[in-house]
C-alpha cells in the first residue's frame, strides 16, 4: 500500500514537473528577440507584463537601444533622430500556490531627436529643433490563479513624465500670418508623478505550450508644472499647469506549440492616440495650435517562430507591423508606423538562468511634417536598427 502511494506520488511529481519544463522553454522563446519597438506616437517599450506570467519565482534585467535615421531629400534633412537606449527590470515572486506578486520598470514612452544646424528650415543658425520626452514606469501586481490554467491579475502604476523640447527655424514662422513666430519658443516641463492602474487575465494549457493573455492599462493623468520662454521675447516666462495624458492600452499575446521543441507566437497592441494632445498655454495662444497631438490609435502587431536547439541554445525569428498614429504628424517625429523583422538568441549555461540577445530592423513609414495646420514637407526612405540584451533568473 505504501509502495503503491509512493509510485502514485512520484509519477504525480514528475508529471508536473514535465509540465513545468515545457512551461519554461514555452516562455522562453516566446520572449525572444528582445528589441526596442520604433512605435507610433511616443510608444517605446510596447509595456509587456510577461515576466509576471512566468512560472516560479523569476526577475530580469534587460537594455534596449535603438538606432533610428530618418531624413528628407526635400527639406535638406541629413537625419534629425537621435540614437536612445532604456533600461527595464522586473520581480515576479509566487508567493502561494494561488498568489503571486510582481514589480515590472520600464520607460514607456519617449523622444529623442535634433536638428543639426545644417538643416535651414529647423534651425536658426545658432540652435536646432530639439526634443526630449522621458517617462519611468512602476508597476505592482497581485495576481490569483484559482487553478493551474487560469491567472487573473490587476495592481496600481506609479509613473512620471518630463519633457524639454525647443522650435527653431523658418517651419515655425506662419506663412499666412508672420506674426506668429514660434521659432525661438522653449518649453520645459518638470518631471511630474502621477497614478493608473491595469488588469487582465492569462489563461494556458501546460501540456501544448499554449498561453494567452489580455491586459488592459489605463490611461494616466499628469497635472505638470511648465515653463514657457521665447529667445525674441526676453521678458516672457509662462508658468502654468500643463494637462498631459499618457494613453490607455490593451496589449493581446498568444502562442502555442506547432511542434517538439517549436513555438508560435503573436502579440497585438492597441494605444488609443487619437485624442492625444499636449497644448501649451502660451503656444495656443499666439498660434492657436497644440504642441503635439496624433489623429489615429496605433495597432501594432508581431508574429514570430521559436525554437529550442537544445538544452542551451533557442532561437527565434519574427515579422512586425505598427501602423503608426496618424499621418500627417509632428516635425518632432516625422514617421508613420513600420515594418520589422527581428532575430534573437538566448544561450542557457544552467537551467535556473539564461542571457538573450536581439536585432530587429525598421522600415519606418514614410511621412508628411507638419508644424500646427501647416504641411512643412516630406520625410521618405526612412529605417531604424534595434538591438537588445536581456538577462533571467529563476530562484
């Protein structure tokens, strides 16, 4: 009888843990390549909760850069894009066999780009057209898995957002009313807290490597303190309450098992941009325009293959497609959404930890810059290249 039990529970054991290893190449393929994403609006980092779908007790640290070049043979613009790198880490702890937690960083949402002075229409001899939008994210969730398919999730997002950005050059002087002269105009907005949340549910079948998830991210309201000054008019500084929403979101992942060892797998991305807009007070008033706003949500989607070499080695390649927010859009990011293909590899010397390593490359879409109600000229031809390292730990 005793025998018996210990035959029973030692097949239970190793059953689960079979299911559990196909659990962890699953998901570890799923992940890969890891590469920043060239979004449209200010999207970068696409905000993935996966690590908190992973089994056990789980933390990473990854780093992103992406190497844009956008430019426009018709206004002269050699390349107005800076290269930028962000950082993202992230805890999961199954704190029962039905609760678990988790802390995920990243910097969801940014610009970077200069106009060099060689580029007459952005720049007024001395300055360039610049741009600087930082966010840092900081999300807490509890999660409740009443059985071993089902996992339902929801917690609290602390983030910040600041920016600095500065017009120059004749793109920003009205050529229906001369009056209105932008070029010269700087605004800094201070780094400003604000709180949202999110939920979702992920449901998966162990036994085929199958796993959906839906999450949903709310939209964040930050009240910013602003500075507005302008280089012709020495006496003007503005101070007021900036209203900047960073958008609500719903992000859909799925993969499944095709075959031993291989996955597939697919992530869409909705952003609701179409209502987008920073407004100024100053800027509004002598323009009657908005600093920055989009005319479209973004729908983004990637569809990959991965596949395990061997107890060390996996591999993965995937097709991406955003359609960017909008078009025509700001002379601050004069690109409409892109078509990617990325490759990743991850090489696992011991079964609790592994190294990841991506590149990805962009065919940005072709747009035309406007500054306020004023089409400025094209930007066509356009590319980027994303690279990304990541680093995991099971305990």
């Amino acid at each position: 009888m005793l025998l018996s039990q210990h035959i029973f529970v030692t097949d239970g054991i190793r059953e689960r843990t079979m299911k559990l290893n196909k659990i962890y190449s699953a998901i570890l393929l799923s992940t890969l390549p890891l590469t920043p994403a060239f979004a449209a609006g200010l999207d970068r980092s696409g905000q993935s909760i996966s690590v908190f779908l992973q089994p056990g007790n789980y933390a990473e640290a990854g780093i992103s850069v992406l190497d844009p070049t956008v430019k426009s043979s018709q206004l002269n613009v050699t390349d107005m894009a800076e290269d930028y790198y962000f950082p993202s880490a992230a805890i999961k702890v199954q704190a029962t066999e039905h609760i678990s937690l988790g802390l995920l960083y990243d910097q969801p949402f940014g610009a970077d780009a200069m106009y060099s002075l060689e580029q007459s229409m952005f720049t007024n001899g001395i300055e360039g057209t610049k741009v600087e939008v930082e966010t840092h994210n900081l999300t807490a969730l509890i999660g409740y898995q009443p059985t071993e398919n089902w996992n339902f999730y929801a917690g609290p997002v602390w983030q910040t957002v600041e920016a600095d950005i500065s017009l120059r050059g004749q793109a920003y002087i009205s050529p229906k009313d001369p009056t209105k002269v932008l070029s010269g105009y700087d605004i800094k907005i201070h780094e400003e807290e604000a709180f949202g949340w999110l939920a979702g549910f992920a449901y998966q079948i162990p036994e085929i490597a199958l796993k959906t998830s839906v999450t949903y991210r709310s939209e964040i309201k930050h009240k910013a303190k602003s500075v507005e000054t302008h280089k012709l008019m020495p006496m003007l500084n503005v101070e007021s309450q900036l209203d900047a929403i960073t958008p609500q979101s719903v992000n859909i992942d799925f993969q499944t098992g095709v075959a031993a060892n291989t996955l597939a797998f697919a992530n869409i991305r909705w952003v609701h941009w179409d209502q987008f807009a920073v407004t100024p007070k100053f800027l509004n008033s002598a323009s009657g325009n908005n600093l920055i706003d989009y005319s479209d949500d973004q729908w983004s989607a990637t569809v990959g293959v991965g596949r395990k070499f061997n107890s060390h080695w996996s591999g993965s390649a995937s097709v991406g497609y955003d359609s960017g927010a909008g078009n025509p859009v700001t002379t601050l990011g004069p690109t409409e959404g892109y078509w990617s293909v990325g490759l990743g590899g991850q090489y696992s010397p011991a079964e609790n930890y592994f190294i990841q390593a991506g590149v990805k490359y962009f065919w940005l879409g072709d747009a035309t810059a406007r500054t306020g109600t004023t089409n400025v000229g094209e930007f066509e031809d356009n590319y980027a290249l994303g690279y990304g390292l990541k680093i995991g730990y099971r305990f």
